[in-house]
C-alpha cells in the first residue's frame, strides 16, 4: 500500500512540474509576443515574474530592457543593482548600470561605472568577451578597447584578443592603430608575416573606401622610416603595393630591399616580377627580371630571370598579335641563345615549347617548330604528364599545318594514356575541336558535353563555348550548311590563313543572310583584323556586335576586347572605359567582370 501511495506522489509531482512548465513556456511566448510588437508594459510585467522565478540571465536582460525602452530608469538601475550583487564576477553588469546614467545624459555618473569595470579586470579573462561585448552594444568602442587592453596589462600577454582588438579599431575608423596592432605582432613573431597578409588582405577587399588602405600606406611609410633595418616591413611595403596593382612602386622597394639584404638572392624581385607579368605589367616585370639576369649565372635566381625575360616578351607578341617580323625573329634568336645555354632538360621544357610555338604562329617556321618539340621528346626521364602536354603542342602543330589525321592520333594517344587528368581533358577537347573542323557535328558535340563537367574550369568554358555555337547553330539548319562553312573559315582562322579566312567568313554571310552565326562571323573577322593589326576595323566589327546582338553570348565578349583595344593599341582611354563600364553594368553575370572592373578602375584613377 505504501509503495502505491509513493508511485501515485511521484505521478502527481510529474504532472504538476510538466504543468508548470507549460505554463511557464506559454508565458515566455507572450512575453516575446508583447516584446517584440513593443507593447513594453505587458512585456515587462510577464518578464519580471519569469525572471523572479528563474533568476535567468535572458529574462533579466529582456526585462532590463524593457524598463529603458518605457524611461523607467530607477527601475532599470535597481534592477542591475541587484543581480550585480548576487553575481558580482559578472563585470558586464556595470556596463548596464552605466547605461541607465548615459540615457539620462548623466556622462559623468556613467563613466564611473565604466572605470570601475575596468578597474575590476583581474588575470580572470572569462567576463572579459562579456564585457567587451556590452560596451560594444552601447557604442562605446573606446572602453571595449581599453577592456582588452587591460586585460593584456593585467596578464601581461601582449598578443592576447589581437583580432579583437584589430576589429574595434577598424569599428572606430582608426587605421593607423589597426594596422600598427598587425606590425607589432610582426614584430614579436616575423614568421606569422603570411597569416597577417591574409587577415590585411580581407580587410582591405572589404572596406568600403580608401580611408583604410590610405591609414595601412600612412603607417608603413612609418615603420620603414622607423625601422629602415627591420626587413620584414621593406616586403610588407611590397606586399601593400602588390595589393594596390602600384607594380612600379613595389619593384622600387624590392631593389631596396635587395641592396640592404643583398643576402637573398633576388628573392623579392622575382616575387614582382611574376606578379607583374601576371597582371600584364609587361615593363615592370621585364626590368624586375633584367635585374635579377643581371646578377649573373652564379645567382640563385639567374635560370628563373633568363626564362621570365623571354616570357614577358613573347607574352606581349602573343597579346598584342604583333606582325613585326623584325621583332619576332630578335625574340627567336634570344630563344636560341637561351636553349643552347641553359641546355635541354626537363627544367627547360617550358622554354622549348614556348620557342616552338612563337615559329609556328609567329615566324612560319613549322618545321623548326616540329624540330624543337622533337627535340624535347628526347629528353631523357621526362615526366610522363609532360612528355603529354608536348605531343599535344605537337597535335596543334600538324592540324596548323593541315596534318589533320596525323594531329587526331596523337590526340587520341595523349587522351588513352591520361583518361581521368587534366592533360587526358584538353586531348579529348583538342579532338572535339578537329571533328568539328571535319563537319562531325554530332560526335564533337556528345564529346563536349563530357567535357562541360570537367574539373578544369578553362576546359570546362572551351568546351561549353565550342558546344554552344554547334547546338545552336545545328537547330535552324538540318544540313548544317552554313555551319560547315563556317567551320571550314574557322579552320583557315587557326592555320593563320587569314586573308582565305576573311573571304570564308564573308562566304557565310552572303549565302545565310539571317543565320545565327552571323554575330560569331563578326566577331572571327574582329580577330583576323586584329592579327593583321587593323585595330580601327576591328573595333567598327566589335562595336556592330554589341549593337546588333545585345542579347547573344559574345556581346560581354566583344566589349571587353574592344575595350582593350582601344586602351592598349588605339591609346583611346575614353572610349576603352565606356565599354568597360558598359560590361559592368549591362553584363554583371559575365566572366570578364573582375577583369573589367580592375582596368576601368585603373583607368579611372589615371
């Protein structure tokens, strides 16, 4: 009987408890209800009973607030008073209490409670987050500030809450501190030099203006003047200026850097200099990597200045489809020279492809060309991904010169040997591109719709280019009429023909006067005009493409070429910034977005 009567207290005390919880959740929910609808005085009143009950923190902080909101100030300071009292470990509190005084405008009364949060910071860093925090609500970054700066004091940790540190003084538009809080602590550990990079790096992408990159430049320009014998602020200054694309400017503070610590080779000059030629600095990197050459076979960095200067200029034969025939055969013999110094190996192997290539499309010698990548395939022990990427050179080489069967099976060889890489990828697109060519439509279509899923975006968006213009070219002409012959001009196009190509491409306009090829014949004949260095006329074409097909794929296309154009050959900056703002604004989808922006921002500043 007994055990019955205890069973049944137990029943009983379970459902009064889940009933009391229930009621206790009903009213949090009305609570809530009237805070957030800000009817304060029901709000208030359910929260002082839940937090009589519970003494929760959340209850407490919803009544507090309630109490400000209705200008119930002594209620809201006895309040604070009181769980001060019960917690005092929790320093925030004071932050309340001296909330209460600043919304009366009673700065003094308020700035006591402050100090004295302050003045209670022991070694005990758990309320410090919390404290920071509250003064951080209230808006008052200096004393959030001084939180974690005392706490450091009190621990005597230098680089304790840097990164909170770092983000108040950035909330308080300071920059110089912000970025003097990054080069202390370069300071105490020099090889934290690419963390704080990338930490600077986000802040500044993020800021939204100047005044942030302007403080870094103002406190840089400090610390080297501080500290002309501390190397790691001379490679901040380059870092900064490669940040700001001011490449001339960082190539001067690696030479300063170079003739104070002569020790490392060349180290920075040839960080500028690759950089540089990234970014098409074509001058800065040429003179970043004549220096580095100029230090002499015995320098660590002499293999890397001989093949740079080579690159920086056939980049710009390459870019700027030059004919001059004069400057093409210096650049060979330059090659020549190069190869029979730095000899035929494996390391070489960029530079021998890069020697082919400009006698190929450049200087019409084919069989010279032929003779180089032969020459690399002898290399004894050459990687096998390598030995690939030359036999595919080699492909481009025979289908230029008209070898098609030839170019297929060394196509198909390289994708055999490499299924599931990168360089398997580019054979099999290299083969969807000569099947078009051949008017197999059909078969390098289903090819190209593999390779759209390719992991190599390059590879991907050829491949989705080259299917887009056979889908939907395909779809208005079930015999593929005007597409093959644009195929047949496209081929003449890459094997350099371009005085049969233009009359092909001419071809297709005149027997397909409203086929949807017609804005791609523009823009092919836009490219041969540009190879044969008629800028003026490639410019009319693109600018037609815009306006006749706004709403086509190439018309993103067109602009940014035009507007590079027009910067670059045509020395007309005006007109260059136009497309390029146009592109931003009427084609903010596109690929060239980042690239467009960057040069109409460069333009801009000129």
């Amino acid at each position: 009987m007994t055990s019955h009567r205890y069973i049944l207290i137990l029943c009983l005390l379970t459902l009064s408890l889940a009933s009391h919880s229930q009621a206790q959740q009903t009213q949090e929910q009305r609570a809530a209800y009237y805070y957030d609808r800000g009817e304060w005085e029901q709000a208030a009143e359910l929260y002082a009973d839940l937090y009589h009950n519970t003494t929760n923190k959340f209850y407490y902080q919803r009544l507090y607030a309630t109490y400000l909101a209705m200008e119930e100030y002594r209620d809201a300071l006895r309040l604070a008073e009181r769980r001060h009292k019960e917690n005092p470990k929790e320093l925030a509190l004071f932050v309340d209490e001296g909330n209460v005084f600043l919304a009366q405008n009673e700065e003094k009364k308020a700035a006591k409670r402050f100090e004295k949060a302050l003045e209670a910071i022991t070694t005990n860093q758990a309320p410090i987050p919390d404290l920071a925090r509250a003064f951080m609500a209230i808006g008052r970054y200096d004393y959030a500030l001084r939180t974690y700066l005392t706490a450091r004091e009190r621990s005597r940790n230098r680089q304790l809450y840097f990164s909170e540190v770092v983000g108040v003084y950035q909330r308080m538009g300071d920059y110089e501190a912000m970025t003097g809080e990054y080069f202390d602590l370069l300071d105490q550990q020099p090889g934290m030099m690419g963390s704080i990079q990338l930490s600077m790096q986000q802040t500044l992408k993020e800021a939204p203006d100047r005044r942030l990159a302007d403080g870094v430049r103002r406190e840089l320009v400090a610390r080297v003047r501080s500290h002309p014998d501390k190397r790691h602020y001379l490679e901040m200054m380059i870092w900064f200026a490669l940040q700001e694309d001011d490449y001339a400017f960082a190539l001067q503070q690696a030479r300063a850097v170079d003739a104070r610590f002569p020790e490392g080779g060349g180290e920075q000059l040839l960080r500028v200099a690759r950089i540089a030629l990234d970014n098409e600095a074509y001058d800065v990197a040429a003179e970043a990597f004549a220096l580095l050459r100029q230090k002499g076979p015995q320098s660590p960095y002499y293999f890397e200045s001989r093949v740079g200067e080579l690159a920086v200029q056939f980049t710009q034969i390459e870019r700027q489809k030059t004919t001059d025939s004069i400057s093409i055969a210096a650049l060979a013999q330059r090659y020549d020279e190069a190869i029979a110094e730095l000899g035929r190996n494996e390391a070489t192997v960029p530079l021998l492809r890069d020697a082919a290539r400009l006698r190929a499309y450049h200087a019409g010698d084919i069989q010279g060309a032929v003779n180089i990548l032969d020459d690399a395939l002898e290399i004894p022990r050459l990687k096998g991904n390598l030995r690939d990427e030359v036999k595919l050179d080699l492909g481009d080489l025979l289908l230029f010169a008209g070898q098609v069967w030839d170019a297929s099976l060394l196509y198909m060889q390289v994708e055999k040997a490499n299924k599931n890489d990168l360089v398997g990828s580019m054979a099999k697109l290299r083969n969807a591109r000569l099947s078009y060519f051949n008017h197999d439509f059909l078969w390098a279509k289903s090819q190209l719709e593999v390779l759209r899923a390719s992991t190599s975006k390059l590879v991907a968006n050829d491949a989705m280019e080259l299917s887009l213009l056979i889908s939907d070219n395909m779809e208005d002409d079930s015999t593929f009429g005007a597409l093959e012959l644009f195929a047949d001009a496209d081929l003449l196009l890459y094997q350099n023909r371009l005085d049969e190509a233009w009359q092909a491409f001419d071809r297709v306009a005149q027997q397909h006067l409203s086929h949807p090829l017609l804005d791609e014949v523009l823009m092919k004949k836009a490219h041969i005009r540009i190879r044969q260095g008629r800028y003026d006329e490639a410019d009319s074409l693109l600018a037609k493409v815009v306006e006749f097909y706004p709403f086509d794929i190439l018309a993103d296309d067109a602009l940014m070429l035009r507007g590079e154009i027009n910067e670059e050959q045509l020395q007309r900056p005006t007109v260059a910034q136009q497309c390029y703002e146009k592109l931003l604004l009427d084609y903010p989808a596109s690929l060239y977005v980042d690239r467009a922006r960057k040069r109409y921002n460069q333009l801009k500043t000129r």
